[in-house]
C-alpha cells in the first residue's frame, strides 16, 4: 500500500469514528491515552464510575454498616439484580439468570442438570458431545462429570457436528463464539438439530454476552454459562452466570445444593429444599464487591440501549472486524499471516485471530510493548496453529485503534524487531 493510500485508510479511519453513533461510550471508560487495547475478549476495560461504586460499598456499605447492608444495601438480592441485567443482553426473561460462581463451577450445574435430565427422559443416551477446540474447562468439566456419571465425552471438529448429532447423544455443549478463532455458531440451528435427536443444549455464552447480539428464548436453548470479566467488564474473575429454561429449572436439584439456594435459606433447615426457579442455581455465599463492580459495569448498557442496543453493537463490531482483516491483508501480505476468522459476518464474533507458523508469540509480546495489547493461543502442534488474538470490544474501540494496531504489526515484520531474544521469553499467562 502506498502512502497516499495509507494516509487515505487512515482518514477514511478517522471519518468513521467521527460517524460512530457509540463514540460516546468510549468516554464511559477508563483507557490510557497511549495504549491499544484489543483484548477486552480477555478482559474487559475498567469502567470510570466503578472505583468509586466499589469504594462505596467498602467504606460505606462493609465499613459503616456492616452486616446491616445485606439487607439495606440489597447485598444478598444482588445475584439476582445483576442477572437480571445479563438476561437483556442475551434474550432470556427477568428472573431467568443469576450471577455467581465462576463458569467452570456453573458449567458443572446445569451439565449435571442436564444429564439428570437426559437419564430420565432418555436412559440410552450415554454422550456428551462438544467442539474438539472447545475452551478446555468446559471439556475438563465435561470429562469429569463423564467418569462420574458414566458417560462419553465426543469430540469433532465443528464441520463434523452435525453428522455427529445422533440418538446416541445426550447433552450438545457448545461454545457460542469459539475462544480460539472467534467464529460464531448458528445456536437455533445447532439446538434444533440437537433437538431434533432428543439432546439437551449447554451453551457457553463467555465470548458473546455484551459483544454479539444472544437470543436464548428465542433459540429454545436449554441452558447457558458465562463470565463477567471479558465483554461485560466486571473485572478479573467478575462473577460468572447461568441461565435455565424455565421449563428445565424445577426438575432436578443441581449438585453444589449450597444454602443459598435453599427456598428459605435463614431457617437454617437441616435439610435441603430447592429454591424454585433460578435461584436454585445459587450455592454459597456471593461475592459482593465483585457483583458491585460486575453491577456498575453493566450499567453501560443501558446506555448502549439509548443508542440502537445490542444490534449496534453487533453493526460495529462487524465493521471493526471487518476493517482489521481487510488491513491485515492489504498491509501484511508476504509476512505469512493467515486469518482463522470467518470472513462471513454471520460466522464471526468481535474478535480477529491471526495464524502464523513461527514467531506468533514473540510477534505479540512486541506488539504489546509498543502498547498494542492482544494475545496468543498455543496451538497443538499439528493440526491447530498458534493464535494471535485480537478483541474489538464495540463499546470502547476506535477505527483508527485498528488502524494503528495493523501499522505497528507491519512495522515489527518489515524490521525484524520481533525476532529479539527479549520477545520470546514465556510469560506465566499469555
């Protein structure tokens, strides 16, 4: 690409987010002015009115009142306050989702629901069936409860998940948006189908909730997990969700029977007796501070509400993704980086990932200190190659961050730079 043409993408860059009906929102964030952040399918950005809620409920809520604030404060009503936030990003009902836990414990609930479910309804079908690049917690997760209750864990790649699907099957676990190479499944197709064999579906929503528009009720799902730290911005290990069909949610106990889901959990029965409803998906007892910040987080969206909602949203981040993988290709041609993302818009989600046979994860960390902030997925060695991750969070990334980003990746290939013994030294989290 020559200058002119590079100053044109630029400009042109410039143009579209001066055109953004969400540029708003950015200003709802705390974002250094210096730094590119594309990796908020990681971790979300802190929003600018969170230390202040957080240090609210510290000094006023924890330091003052005390225990009073469970019931003044509506401490112990919050999973279900904060859940029913959630439930307008991902087209469930109030008082159909719960934050709590972590996704890997949720995912443990409403699996063992659903193989209750299926030993009841259908004792034959013995298989748990998932994507072979699943996130790996989500397959630990599986695998356990396979060697507990005497099931199969199947494995396929996505292609190969329909030809999978047979009444053999018990559970479809799925993740939405796939962690790895942010391409997105069809869930109303993929729970028909499932459907159609008498299986059950898990959806694992942690890549899409606040970045792709999730239509749970809509697609007849049967249940979902996801967290709050990545798209929703709640911060490092945020509370987690969960969300049951109501037809689902009163047939069996879920296994971590923890006294706040009891239906009456301050008389301090020696037995248990399920919560109806939603609630029963609560265990012990809720991280307040973090549900407060995960609260204040998800207030954003009633803003986004104001400005065209999740379709918005969606309408960028096409447009984000879009812009990057167009670049990559004009500006980084000869450099051999492949794309793993779907060109298809109804096949991606709000991140771009990049393929590369040798360096990917020195390319990262040098991208990082010039201030450019993604990250990197090891592949297998064989058939799943390195990842280079790239996350668009619609409500905070500009046109001319992606632009940016594309031109200080060329700037590291054309000189070499990445190549430095300093770029390939592993760091603990990657």
């Amino acid at each position: 690409m020559t200058k002119t043409n590079t100053a044109n993408t630029l400009a042109a860059c410039q143009a579209l987010d001066q055109e953004d009906p969400l540029r708003s929102l950015r200003e709802l964030f705390q974002i250094p002015e210096s730094l590119i952040y594309l990796d908020g399918n990681s971790l979300g950005v802190l929003p600018k009115a969170t230390p202040a809620r957080v240090a609210a409920a510290v000094t006023k809520e924890w330091g003052q009142d005390l225990i009073q604030s469970w019931n003044n404060a509506g401490w112990f009503q919050m999973p279900l306050k904060v859940g029913n936030k959630i439930a307008r990003l991902i087209g469930a009902n109030d008082d159909e989702v719960v934050a709590a836990d972590s996704t890997s414990i949720n995912l443990y609930k409403v699996l063992s629901a659903a193989l209750s479910i299926s030993q009841a309804d259908h004792p034959e079908k013995k298989i748990i069936l998932s994507e072979l690049t699943n996130f790996p917690t989500d397959l630990y997760i599986a695998e356990a409860l396979c060697k507990e209750r005497g099931f199969s864990l199947k494995l396929v790649e996505a292609e190969a998940l329909q030809t999978a699907l047979q009444q053999d099957v018990a559970v479809l676990m799925l993740t939405h948006v796939n962690y790895r190479t942010g391409a997105m499944l069809n869930m109303k197709a993929m729970t028909a189908s499932a459907h159609s064999v008498g299986a059950l579906t898990v959806w694992d929503l942690a890549h899409s909730a606040g970045a792709v528009p999730v239509d749970l009720n809509g697609s007849q799902a049967d249940f979902a997990v996801g967290c709050g730290y990545k798209y929703l911005n709640g911060g490092p290990g945020a509370p987690a969700f969960v969300w049951v069909h109501p037809k689902h949610t009163d047939r069996f106990w879920q296994p971590l029977s923890g006294w706040w889901g009891h239906a009456a959990p301050f008389e301090f029965t020696p037995d248990y007796k399920p919560a109806t409803g939603i609630s029963r998906y609560q265990c012990g007892t809720q991280p307040v501070l973090s549900l407060t910040a995960l609260d204040t987080a998800l207030d954003i969206f009633l803003e986004v509400e104001k400005l065209g909602g999740m379709q918005a949203l969606r309408k960028k981040s096409l447009a984000l993704t879009g812009l990057f993988m167009n670049l990559v290709q004009a500006e980084l041609a000869g450099h051999g980086f492949g794309i793993a993302t779907p060109h298809e818009e109804n096949l991606r989600g709000s991140q771009v990932s990049l393929t590369r046979s040798e360096g990917a994860y020195a390319i990262v960390q040098a991208l990082i200190a010039r201030s450019v902030i993604g990250d990197f997925r090891a592949g297998d060695g064989k058939t799943q190659p390195d990842i280079l991750r790239f996350g668009l969070t619609p409500l905070y990334t500009k046109f001319v961050d992606v632009w940016h980003a594309v031109q200080h990746m060329k700037e590291v290939m054309d000189s070499g730079e990445w190549q430095q013994p300093r770029f390939s030294h592993k760091n603990t989290v990657t």
